[in-house]
C-alpha cells in the first residue's frame, strides 16, 4: 500500500508540473495552450470558457497614435478542430457611437505566423496575412449590433470582398455578433487551409506545414478606433524590448498559442490531477481505516 501511496504522490506531482509547463509563459504578453475545441457560430458567446484568453486593455496596449481610454479592452479567445480555427472577440469600448455600417467603426484586425514561418523568412510585413472583422449597425450612430464583416487577405478586405457581411443579418455562417452599448462580441471562423494558403502565397517558396496539435500560433491585435483616428492597440513586441514604431513584424508578435492535443488539453490535465487527487485521497482513508 505504502508503494502505491508513493507512486500515486509521484503522478500526481507529475502532472502538476505538466499542467505549469503548459501553462508557463515566456517574453510574450500570454504563452497558452490553445485547446481542441469546436463553437457554434450563432451570436450567443455561450461556448467560449473552454477557449485560451488573451486580452489586451491599459494595461498592456501598444499605443501607436492617440491614448487608451480608460476600462477600454478587447480579449480574443481561440479553439481550433480539424477544420477550422475558431475565435471571438469581446471588447468593452467606452467611446461610444463608433459603431456603424457604411462609415469608418472598430475595426480589429488579427495578423498572424504559423511556426515562426514568417519571422524564418525576412519578416515582410504582415498585411496580407491578417483577418479583419468590425461590427455592423443598421443606422449611422448607433450602437445595437447586428451583425459582422469578415474579410482576409487585405487585398480581398481593399477591394470590399468581404465574407458573409450583411447589415440585416445577426447569425451567419461564418461570423456572427451582438451587443449594444459599449459591449459586443464577435465569433468567427476561418479554414485552417485559408490560413496556410496566406502565409504560402506571401512567402513563395517557403514551406507552411498543416495546422494541427504542437502548432505554434503566433499573432497580434491592432484594433483600429476609427470614429477617434486612434490606432488603440498595434502589437509589437521582441524578447524583452517594445518595438517603438508601427510595424507588424511576425517574431515581434504578443500572443503565443500552440495547438493542444485533442485529449490533452490544458481543461483536460486539470481534470486528470483532480480525479488522481480523488484517488490518491481515498486510497489514504483507506490506509488510516486498516491501521
């Protein structure tokens, strides 16, 4: 008993090293696992708690232009499956009446590296490798969302060919918002394969590997005031020193996410220290009963 008290403390100090590991981060703002995960896109933000969470707010914003305005914040959660990466935005934005179709609103924009690719290959500047989302609102002023543009590469979102965008529509395929005041929040999702083509075609000839458990996910938020002129949050960021201009370098990227195993998730390993705990402390009463 004595030895199985000692190897069921081992697993169970094991695993708590493991879920540190994971959980550790390193010079970037947030270094998370990024769980498997899969989210319906219908405008209810229910599904998210078991997403990573990166949030920028005052604390931690990379202003290029202008001043954060105080309790303004935008946090970004990731899941990804086989097909798809998944992500929402929930932003609280004190600066209220931005928020309208047909004119300049937020505009958050997600650019992004898959294992280092880009920072391997001259670290061209990220533009065409981004995903940009802002939330509509049926009339100039307003502040009711109801629904959300989605467009990528840049010179798709240039030309105005935007995926699924519709003022009249709440729920899309693959984008969907609401809110109303200063709080909305956004889901989307994008095809792995759309993600691998854009780093593919901006670096010809380098090869992009697939997206799947162990990938490293690297990426930056610039979320665009546009109703102030204010570029709130461009991140750029090296091991230890803050880039001083606006320029979105793929190594100098704030977030850091890699891609867990199906069934090894982060959720997962906390699960498993828990049910070991359970064990270990039973079998513990066990031993104080016979003695």
């Amino acid at each position: 008993m004595k030895k199985l008290i000692s190897l069921i403390v081992a697993v169970i100090l094991l695993a708590g090293m493991m879920s540190i590991v994971m959980s550790a981060g390193g010079a970037y703002l947030a270094d998370k696992e990024i769980p498997y995960g899969t989210a319906k896109i219908d405008g209810k933000f229910d599904e998210w708690s078991k997403a990573a969470k990166f949030t920028i707010d005052g604390s931690n914003a990379k202003v290029v232009s202008g001043t954060w305005t105080e309790g303004n914040s935008v946090s970004a959660y990731l899941m990804y499956d086989d097909t798809y990466l998944y992500y929402a935005y929930e932003v609280t934005n004190n600066d209220q009446g931005l928020l309208y179709y047909g004119a300049p609103g937020d505009v958050i924009d997600m650019l992004f590296d898959i294992d280092g690719v880009a920072a391997a290959n001259g670290n061209i500047n990220m533009q065409d490798s981004m995903i940009r989302s802002f939330v509509v609102v049926a009339n100039a002023g307003s502040t009711d969302v109801t629904g959300v543009h989605i467009g990528y590469p840049r010179s798709e979102v240039a030309a105005n060919r935007w995926i699924n965008g519709a003022p009249d529509n709440t729920v899309l395929t693959d984008v969907a918002g609401a809110g109303s005041g200063t709080t909305y929040f956004i889901e989307n999702r994008v095809k792995l394969a759309d993600l691998k083509s854009m780093l593919s075609n901006e670096y010809a000839g380098a090869t992009v590997p697939d997206m799947k458990a162990g990938t490293v996910f690297t990426f930056m938020l610039s979320v665009d005031n546009c109703g102030k002129n204010q570029l709130q949050s461009f991140w750029a960021i090296a091991q230890d020193t803050q880039i001083e201009t606006a320029a979105a370098v793929p190594s100098y990227f704030g977030f850091r996410g890699v891609f867990a195993e199906k069934s090894a998730s982060t959720a997962d390993m906390t699960a498993i220290v828990v049910l070991i705990s359970a064990v270990a402390a039973g079998a513990v009463a066990l031993t104080c009963k016979k003695h």
